[in-house]
C-alpha cells in the first residue's frame, strides 16, 4: 500500500495543458471572404498569429499586361470591392499622365463627387459590419438602409451598384443625367440626417466601448514600418491623407477635413471612419454645389481607336477608401502596359495583425480583425 | 378516475405551453427585431404576416439529414440537445400561473426550479465536449465558465425573495406578494433577470454562441432536429425566465382588474419583450468582461438585497 501526499498543485504535471492551433478561416464568418489566420491558442489567449493570404489571388497583374487601357479599367475596379470607383481613378490617372491628357473640368468635379460617394459607401459597410462582429446586429440593417440611397443614385448613372466601371481615360463614360444633381444632393442629406441612429446605437453603448477601448493598439512606429494607411493610420495618430497632402482630381480646391485619433486602438478607428464619412459627405455636396455652377461642356475626351501609351512610368497613388491604392505603371508604348504594380491598401494594412493580435483572446481578436477594415480581395490581388 | 383526469390535464396543458409559448416569443422576435431594423421579417409563410414562419422552419428542419461528425462522441452528441431542453420542460411544470393553477405545486418550488435550471447549461457543455470540433470546445467552455458565475447571483437575489415571503413554495411567494415589494426587491429583480440572461446565453451575453467567433458556439456541428432543439431550448428558456422573474419580482397573478392568469401572460409577454429588445440594441461582452460583471457587480448588489431584506423583515416583525 503505497501513501500519498495530497496538496496544492496536485496533478498539475499530469493535467499539463497544451497550446491550440486554431485556424480562423479560410472560411470563418469575421474574415468577410477567405482570409485565413493560423492562431496558437493558449486556452483563449493567443500566443501568435500568422495571416494566410492568397485564396483569392486572381493575378490581376499580370492580367493587366494583357489587357488594353480600356479593359484594364474593368479588372481594376474588381479587387477592391468596396470601393470600385477608387480603384478606377488610379488606371485612369497613370494613364492620362503618361499621355499628357487635360481631362474637362466637368469631369474632375464628377470624378471627386463619386469618389466621395464611394467612400461613404464603402465606410457604411465597415460601420455596419463591425459592431456585428461584435455581436450587435441592428447597426448592419441601418447602414444598408443609408447605403441603399446612395448606390441608386449611383446605380442611375452608371447601371451598377458595385462595379460602376464609369471612368474612362480622359473623362467619364457618360454626362450626367438631367436632374441627376438634385437627386445625389437629396441621398447624400437623408444619409447625413439619419447618421445619428447608428451612432447613438454605439458610440456611447457601455459595452461597445468595453470591447473597443484600449484594444488592438497601434502606435505610429509600427504603422510606419508597416506602411499601414488609410482610416487605421489616422486612427493612431499618422496625419496623411493624399487628399490634402498631394491632391489630385479637384481635392485642392476642397477644404479636405482629415480625421485624426491618437489612441490607436479600436474604438479610435471606428471613431475615425465614422468622421471620415462625415467628412465625405459634406465634400459630395461641395462637389454637387460646385458642378451645379459649372457651365455645359464636354465630360470626355475623344479617344483613338487604339489607345498606346507613350512610353515611360509613372506611379499614380489615391487615397482609397481603405487607404492609399497606387499604381505603377510602365509602358513600353504599346497598347498595353508592360508592367502595373498594383499596392494595395488591404495588404499592407493586414500584415500588421502578427504584431498586434499576440496577448489578445480569441473575442478581442475578432474586434481588432473587423477593426482592420479589409477586403479580401484587395490583400489577394 | 377524476385524479388521474386531473393529472393528464395539466401534463396536457403544460405541454401545450410549452410547444405553444416559445413559437409565439420565437415569432415575436421576428418580428419586433424586423421591425426594430427598418425592415419587414418573415412576410409569406401562412399568408398573414408571416404567422407560420416558425412552423414552417420546423417542417424543414426535420426534413434535413441528421449528421453526426465523424470525431463526434456519438452517444453524447446525440443526447446533448434532450439534456439542454427537458429541464425547462419539468420548471415549467413549477410555475404557477394563477391561485391554484400550477401543474406541480412543490413545498420547494424555488429550490426545485432553480437546481434544475443549472442542469440546462450541462447540455451545451456536453455538446461542446462531444462534438469533436475546436469551437465547439471553445463554445462549451465559456458556457461553463458561465455557469459558474452566473448561478450564484441567480440563487442569491432569489433567496432574497423567498426570505421576504418566508417561504420557499413559488405558489406562496406570489400569495405573500404585496405591491410595495416592487422597489424593495427592485435590485434583486435587476439581477436575477440578468443572471437568467446570462445562463440563458442570449445577447449580451451570447459569448458562448457568438457566431462571429465561433461560429455558432457549441452547436455549430448540430443539423436537423437536433438544431432545432437547441433553438427551442432558447426560446423556452426565454419563457421561463420572464415567468420566473414574474413570480418572484412582478407579483405573478396579481393585478388590477384583469384576471390572474392573463395578468401573468402579460407580465411574461413584456419580459419577453425586453429580452428581445436588449438583443437588438447591445453588442457582445467579451468572456472576461461578464466574469467580472458577475463577480464585482451583481454578487455583491444580490448580498446586498439580501441584507436589505433580512433589515426590512426585523424592523417589520
């Protein structure tokens, strides 16, 4: 008969636990598509985090190299889903620099409007799907109401609600429709009156800010090193924001507002969207204001038939929605370009998850992911 | 001959409450969310307003195939959504819904209540456990964890009622209600309702289920019928707890004017309607965040109560 010491800790050799790979995704409903994060999990605690990426890839580059200017347009609005009138703007712009094309004033004002109702289409998204994968479901439905009064105005002019492909080079593929002006400014002030709904669901709820504050911090140095931009780096504090600092379309004559925070975490970067399409809003009626006044002219150029590119390069970048969209683009004069590099906001903005997500639980994980505001199809090109 | 028609009679009455009440607070969540949300909710099924929604989700649900995962323990897994619905089933028998109008009206209603509650959350672990899948795991822990902190201020704001009424039989709480008891047992009202919430695992408190994390929590292997249970185990859950939280806190029965049992379905009705309210209107607490709820925030208010009722009862006596 053997005698045995019972005390504190008893067991604890034989009960060792173990760490979890947990594998959030490719599909995993907060990935919103198919990211994929190889999690080591210590009971709820993550221990590291590794983000797969490339279930999406669709080689839209070198697609690109095979496409004319005008096609280019189409398989570049598509990677970034969200905001497909941004990624236009880019391909648009490289290629009118690289011809030394002027592009009629109507259509700047044009091109800025849109760009901006994008951007507000793109943030209600964000703004309704985040408080969702925190567990509040109402946000969602209010924000698809708001969005749905801006795509129909969108879809009237350009017959689509998501890929709206209505840039060309040197304009727009159509003027705008008569009366059109009037019914934009009406979306964008019922967008702008019921805001408040979804903001007096959240920003003051005990709970959301329980979830949100002081989570996911970011500090500039590794937004630096990152090269993370857009509403995540304004959020800690990084003041850049091309539409002020390099403007391009008509941005320099509009009084750009840029949203800062200084706290970096969660909380500050739905702070930041939320502003951002404030902002958006009021520049859209500037923009609606502004064309509104601007005398009848053309709102394209006449194209050649087949459209070449002098040769050269030139790297055109934008502030997207989700951050800075460039391209790279290198002609060798023929009628399509011999290389586009494509930088992404979404790719640089989700490698920064390694650094931050380590030290969180799995439920924190879920609010810093949603607060990285991606699309997966802008990571996976 | 009349006993054994009495006893049939109210097993058949507290079976039809108990398939009747949670189709209509499963079809008033519907709806009340819908229209919550700028939206319309289930406008077809039954022609009006979607009335038949829910029957119609029962027919499809046991039109699907009943998968078992291969790395599932079977025999739990399979017994899993019985042991998380038929404790409901025996409190409802419990709850009395008017003077004498209680299928089993026990010496000990509230203890008896309350232990077979607890036995609920066990299902949800078991189906965690069994089902062979990592969230699940993850799912049947923080249910457990749950358990464990949510019980205790459940049974504290409970005793506190039992100690004003002196008696443990729920049919004899609601007869010693008086209305001043209102404000007297407000806080532990507070509590016990959001200690039920909590085991109940409805928003905010749905960290177990959380499908933006895990999926659908412990039931994310679970098809068919056997989903289907899970969700009604919620929904009667729902009607239990505002029935309890009724009894205890809101007077059961009594009521101005209006007969008793009607004034009782009201007073479900409209927790019911809070339920739902708070699942529209609140995001999700993170695991740690609702441990410390129930720890610093609701045990000591629940002790509180109990001392503020046990100085009432003195100073009354």
């Amino acid at each position: 008969m053997t005698e045995r010491m019972v005390g504190i800790g008893a067991g604890a050799k034989e009960l060792a636990t173990e760490d979890m790979i947990l594998n959030i995704g490719p599909q995993h409903p907060s990935t919103h598509g198919v990211l994929r994060l190889r999690l080591m999990l210590d009971g709820e605690r993550i221990s590291s985090a590794e983000p797969v990426i490339g279930y999406m890839h669709r080689g839209a580059e070198k697609l690109f190299e095979v496409r004319d200017y005008r096609q280019i347009i189409m398989l570049a609005n598509r990677h970034d889903w969200l905001s497909a009138f941004a990624n236009e703007l880019g391909v648009v712009l490289a290629a009118e620099r690289m011809l030394g094309m002027e592009v009629p004033v109507r259509a700047v004002w044009a091109r800025t409007l849109l760009a901006e109702l994008n951007r507000a289409l793109n943030h209600l998204m964000f703004l309704g799907s985040y408080p969702l994968e925190l567990g509040a479901i109402t946000p969602m439905f209010y924000a698809f109401r708001e969005r749905e009064l801006i795509q129909a105005v969108l879809e009237e002019i350009s017959g689509g609600r998501m890929h709206y492909m209505f840039n060309r080079v040197g304009g727009l593929k159509e003027d705008l429709p008569a009366g059109w002006l009037g019914r934009a400014g009406q979306a964008v002030a019922q967008v702008r009156s019921r805001l408040p709904d979804i903001e007096g669901l959240l920003l003051g709820n005990d709970i959301f800010l329980a979830r949100t504050r002081g989570v996911g911090v970011l500090d500039r140095h590794t937004i630096m090193q990152y090269g993370v931009s857009g509403p995540i780096a304004r959020a800690s504090g990084v003041d850049f924001d091309l539409r002020r600092d390099e403007p391009y379309l008509a941005y320099g004559e509009l009084p750009v507002k840029v949203a800062t925070r200084t706290a970096g975490d969660c909380h500050a970067r739905f702070e930041v969207l939320f502003e951002q399409l404030r902002v958006s809003l009021d520049l859209a009626d500037a923009c609606l204001a502004r064309l509104a006044e601007l005398p009848p002219g053309p709102i394209n150029q006449r194209l050649p038939k087949v459209l070449k590119v002098p040769e050269g390069h030139t790297y055109a970048w934008t502030e997207s929605p989700l951050g800075i969209n460039g391209y790279y683009l290198v002609s060798r004069g023929e009628k399509t370009p011999w290389r586009l590099k494509l930088r992404s906001a979404s790719y640089n903005n989700v490698q920064v998850l390694r650094e931050i997500l380590p030290g969180h639980l799995v439920a924190d994980m879920v609010a810093i992911l949603g607060s990285m505001f991606f699309v997966v199809g802008d990571i996976d090109k | 001959m009349a006993e054994v028609l009495d006893v049939l009679v109210r097993i058949a009455s507290v079976m039809v409450a108990f398939l009747l009440l949670p189709l209509i607070v499963g079809q008033a969540e519907h709806k009340v969310m819908a229209h919550m949300q700028a939206r319309l909710g289930p406008m077809y099924a039954g022609g009006f307003h979607g009335w038949a929604q829910l029957i119609a989700d029962g027919v499809k649900f046991m039109q699907k195939e009943d998968i078992i995962p291969r790395a599932a323990d079977r025999r739990v897994f399979a017994l899993a959504p019985g042991v998380s619905l038929v404790p409901y089933l025996v409190v409802m028998a419990a709850i009395p819904i008017g003077p004498g109008l209680v299928a089993a009206d026990l010496d000990v209603g509230l203890f008896f209540v309350l232990a077979v509650m607890g036995v609920g959350v066990l299902g949800s672990i078991m189906a965690g456990w069994s089902s062979g899948n990592k969230y699940s795991l993850l799912g049947g822990m923080r249910s457990a964890a749950q358990l464990m902190s949510y019980e205790l201020p459940l049974v504290l704001a409970a005793s506190s009622v039992a100690m004003a009424a002196g008696t443990l039989s729920l049919s004899g709480i609601v007869d010693a209600w008086q209305w001043w008891w209102l404000p007297w047992q407000a806080a532990g009202g507070v509590v016990f309702f959001i200690a039920g919430l909590a085991e109940l695992r409805r928003p905010p408190f749905d960290m177990p289920i959380a499908e933006s994390e895990l999926i659908m929590g412990h039931m994310t292997e679970y098809t068919g019928m056997r989903f289907a249970l899970f969700m009604l185990a919620e929904y009667v859950g729902i009607v239990v707890l505002s029935a309890l939280t009724a009894v205890l806190f809101l007077g059961g029965w009594h009521g101005p004017l209006l007969p008793g049992p009607v004034w009782m379905l009201v007073k479900v009705a409209l927790l019911s309607f809070v339920v739902i309210w708070l699942r529209v209107s609140y995001p999700r607490l993170r695991e740690d965040q609702l441990q410390k709820l129930a720890w610093i925030g609701l045990v000591p208010v629940a002790l509180g109560q109990l001392a503020l009722t046990g100085l009432v009862k003195v100073l009354i006596v």
